[in-house]
C-alpha cells in the first residue's frame, strides 16, 4: 500500500466509497507530472507525490513528518512567509512566485499553489499545495520581459515595471492594513561628471549606484531606474515609518564610499525623498508628487541627506510664495486668531486644559487647518513674532478665568525648532509670565521628539530655566520620532502625547494599537501621562479609557473654541475640577 493509499484510509470510513476513492487519488497524485505536498492544518508534511521526490530530492521518508520550511532558500526574508500565511488564513488559497532550495542546494524559481481544505465544519483538515519548475518558462520569456520591463543600462526595473509593483503594493497594503514607502532619489553631482569625464562614465557611475541600492534593501523592494539619474525604490509591508528612514540612511551611508570609474576614485552622495502611504495618500500619482517634493526639500537642506515628506512640504509645493505673503498681510492685518482645544481627563470626562492653536478662519489661500498655518509660519520666520503673541495671549487668558473667580487651567502652546533656536527664548517666556502675573505652572510647552532631544544635547541652559520657572514640557506624537526616554533624563516632562494617526487606527489596526498601549505604559513608567489628540469617536475614546490614558482631546470631546467661548466651558464643568 502506498503511502497516499494509508492517507487516504485514514480519512474515508464509507467502505462504499473508499475503493474508488483511493483508486482515482492514488493514480493521479502518483502520477501527475506536478510536485503535490500535503500537510496538516499546524504545517507539518504528512503526504509527497514522486514527482516531488524528483524535482526536490527528498524521499517521503525524509519529507513526511518535517515542515516546509527544509525547502527554504533564504531568499525571503520572514515578512514574504508571513504575508504567505496571512493571505492563506484569511482566503484559504495564496499563489505566486517562489525561491526554494532543493536537498542538493541548489535554488530555483518556483510557482507555487497553495489551498486549505476544509471538513463539513468548514475546519481546515489539510494544505495542499503545487509547486511547478518556472525555469523552462523563465529562459522562453527572460529576453522579452527584460525588453519591457527592465533597463536596460542597470537592469533594475523600469518605468513600467515600477509603475505596475507600486500598484501593486498599494493594493496589497490597503487589504492588510500596512503601510508603503516609496523612496525617490538622484545622484548628487552626476551632471557634472556626466559632462566631465564623458557619457560612458556617467554610464558606469548610474551602473555602480544601482548595485549599491540593491545592496541596501530586501529582495522583496522594488529598485527602479526612471530615467537618467532618477532612481525611485519601493518598501512595500512596512508596519513601521521609522524602517522606511532607517532603510534611507543605509542607501546614503552606502554611497560614501568612492566610486570607482575609469579606473578613478569619484565621488557622488545621494539626497531622497521619502513618502509614506496611506499617511500621504494612497495613489501613485500623489504619491509620486509627495516624493519628489521631498526629495527637492532634503537637496535644499543639504545634500546626502534624506526627508519624509511633511505638511510642509506640501506648502511649500504648490504656490509657497503666494502663501507666504498672504500670511505676512494677514498677519499685519491682525487676521490671525487662536483657538483652544480643551483637553479632557479620560476618567471624571472634565475639562482639565486647553491647547492654545493658530488659526487663520479667513484665510483665502488654501490654509485650511491650524497645523498648516503654523508650518508656513515657522517656515518664513514669522512663527517669531506670532509666537510671542500666542504665548502672551494665553497666559492672559488664564489670568482672566483666574481674575473672574474661575479655576485656572493649564495651557499647552506649542513651539518650534525655530523658536527655541532664538536667543534667550527662556527668558522671553519668562518675561512674558512676569507681564502677565501668571504662574510658570498653568503653562506647558508641547515640542515634537526631535526638538526636544536636539535642545536637550545643544542648549545652553533652556530647560534649566523652564524647570525652574514651573512650566511643564509636553512631547508631541512620542512614537514617531527616533528617540528614546533616556535622552530627556532630567528635562521637566509631564506628558507623552500620542499622535492622531495613531489613535485614528484604534480598533481596526492592531499595530496602532499596541503601540499606543506601548506608549501608555511608558509613560506611567516614568511617572507622567498619557495624552491622545485626534480622538474623533465613541470607540477610540472608550479604547484609550480601557488602556489607561490619561486624557484626550479631539472633536469627538469638543471643537476647538474662540477664546470668547472658554469662560462658558469652565462654568459647564461645575465646579470646575481642573
């Protein structure tokens, strides 16, 4: 009795239906021409066809009873095995295209099929799976498809191909809920080599570089050549933005090294773009703008560096000058208000806080949101005065809910690199409490991680004298910078707060919410809270009330308000506990 025989009997107990059952199973699995594996639902092989014997090598005895893991080939790394699973799980059924590795070590290209099969109880029983040799139909093929798809000076993909794989992962990121990263990147100085030493080094030099580039990402990244020196590349399953940065500084460290062409040492960095999807967007069109917007910012920055890109990007792309003189004459004009958002504690549901937003409601020139506004500020310099002015108007409102009998509460104002670069800004702040008699302790500067770490190893004293004047800091999206607690050690830190992308992915992305959860705890550790803004309905708010958060803000608790309007949301409150 052969071994699918003892499978088969083990299975079907109709003495009725066995024989035939058994006769047709057992003529076609031994004698198909394609190579069948079955394992049972934890992955473990319990049934291979000779034709499997043949192609891998393994005889059933050495098959049955290990994992299908003995034909990896080492050419995917586990994110491909786990999207594998994931698809099979969720659809009963993956195919594709797949390196494995036979018992002599050889490797070959696969197409392998893959499907669960289920009992009455529409309980998966088995895998089953096909695997066929694509090296016939790999050589057949190989000279047209490199014509249409690839380039032919690098060999990386092309236009088109790019095109196709960016559609691709985009689809594939939708339905898995992950995100995408698309890099845009060109060669600092190769015009100039390209004129100096001849066409034929600039031909070596894009030739190199695209080996470097291969070199910095995973085999399941997609490399592309645009057209002259444009490279583009493709991070597809990312669960995590900071991997599509770290995967940038790897091409830029990469390309420090001399080129070598003409048998001389030249040099030529690389500036990128970064864009991340769906944070920016989610068509490739879009996408494609974002990059390059990016890209054009890190090359005005300095080159060899790379950039994500940003809201102020954004800006900055479409029409910045117009923008910026809009903003200069609304400003003169005294057009510019602030709004407070009140922040609530998760678990009395009482106003404890506001923070203090730039708005500019008549704004005639495409500055929708509060966080635009104060982007363009802070990027042409006038964050300096309007600054002051926030920070001064706040402080006077809490000095006027104190002087109208009210609880005071604590006010965030949010400031920038640029601001805290100002000389003696610690002392401007101080001043300002000092003119409007408030105390250091009703006021809270909120910074983003990388302001915080950049002033906490290259000021001169600013904490120190915020530490002793009161004032709170607050960071701002913890989680999506590249620093750790340790780096504020002795900063005067009250809150962790937790970026609206995040909480916008409660109960629908288990990423999300493990690290807001993850953030939660850390800031318990270290004896602060946890904040959340963005929190826009029933659901994230209970979610962030179950894990422990200490307080939010977000339209699902209030609007933002004029500052008119704050006196009647403290008398709601009652007695106001703050």
């Amino acid at each position: 009795m052969s071994d699918m025989e003892r499978f088969f009997e083990n299975k079907i107990t109709d003495p009725a239906i066995l024989s035939q059952a058994l006769h047709v199973a057992t003529h076609v699995m031994e004698n198909i021409g394609e190579s069948v594996i079955v394992t049972d639902p934890t992955g473990e092989i319990v049934y291979v066809n000779p034709a499997f014997t043949q192609m891998m090598g393994y005889t059933a005895e050495e098959a049955i009873g290990k994992k299908p893991s003995i034909l990896r080939s080492g050419r995917h790394d586990e994110g491909f095995y786990r999207n594998l699973w994931q698809t099979l799980l969720a659809t009963g059924r993956w195919q594709g295209e797949i390196w494995d590795r036979k018992k002599s070590g050889d490797i070959y290209p696969l197409w392998l099929s893959v499907t669960a099969v289920k009992d009455s109880r529409d309980q998966v029983t088995h895998y089953v799976g096909a695997l066929t040799d694509l090296r016939v139909a790999k050589q057949t093929d190989s000279d047209l498809e490199r014509l249409a798809h690839y380039d032919p000076l690098t060999g990386l993909a092309n236009r088109i191909l790019f095109r196709d794989r960016l559609e691709q992962a985009l689809r594939e990121a939708d339905r898995r809920r992950v995100k995408v990263a698309l890099m845009m990147l060109d060669l600092d100085r190769f015009k100039t080599i390209n004129d100096t030493m001849g066409h034929s080094a600039g031909d070596q030099l894009l030739i190199a570089a695209a080996g470097r580039l291969q070199k910095s990402v995973r085999i399941t990244d997609t490399v592309a050549r645009l057209g002259g020196d444009e490279f583009a590349v493709i991070l597809p399953d990312l669960e995590d933005v900071q991997a599509a940065g770290k995967v940038a500084r790897k091409v830029i460290d990469a390309f420090t090294e001399p080129f070598i062409v003409d048998g001389r040492e030249v040099f030529s960095s690389t500036s990128i773009g970064i864009t991340v999807s769906p944070l920016d967007g989610v068509r490739p069109d879009k996408l494609l703008q974002n990059a390059d917007a990016a890209l054009y910012y890190a090359k005005d920055q300095g080159r060899s560096s790379f950039h994500f890109f940003s809201r102020e990007m954004k800006i900055e792309f479409v029409d910045r000058m117009e923008m910026e003189l809009a903003l200069r004459a609304g400003w003169e004009l005294n057009e510019l208000e602030i709004f407070y958002e009140p922040v609530i504690e998760l678990t009395s549901r009482h106003v404890v806080g506001f923070e203090a937003l730039l708005g500019w409601p008549n704004a005639g020139c495409g500055l929708d949101s509060c966080q635009e506004v104060t982007a363009l500020a802070d990027e042409t310099g006038l964050i300096i005065p309007i600054g002051e002015w926030v920070l001064r108007t706040a402080c006077s409102r809490v000095k006027e809910a104190l002087a109208s009998g009210l609880s005071a509460f604590p006010v965030t104002v949010n400031v920038t690199r640029r601001q805290i670069k100002q000389k003696n800004f610690a002392e401007q702040i101080i001043r300002i409490l000092d003119e409007t008699g408030l105390e250091g302790r009703f006021v809270q500067l909120e910074m983003s991680e990388d302001v915080a770490r950049e002033t906490a190893s290259n000021s001169d004293g600013f904490f120190g004298a915020i530490r002793d004047s009161g004032i709170g800091i607050s960071i701002d999206d913890f989680g999506t910078g590249c620093s750790c607690l340790k780096e504020f050690r002795g900063l005067p830190l009250t809150r962790l707060k937790i970026g609206k992308e995040f909480v916008q992915g409660l109960g629908t992305d288990r990423a999300d919410g493990m690290l807001v959860k993850a953030v939660i705890s850390l800031a318990h550790f270290f004896g602060l809270k946890a904040a959340a803004e963005g929190v826009e309905t029933r659901e994230q708010a209970e979610i962030l009330q179950s894990m422990g958060c200490d307080e939010g803000q977000g339209r699902y608790y209030f609007e933002p308000a004029a500052g008119k309007e704050l006196a009647g949301i403290l008398r709601s409150q009652g007695s106001g506990a703050l």
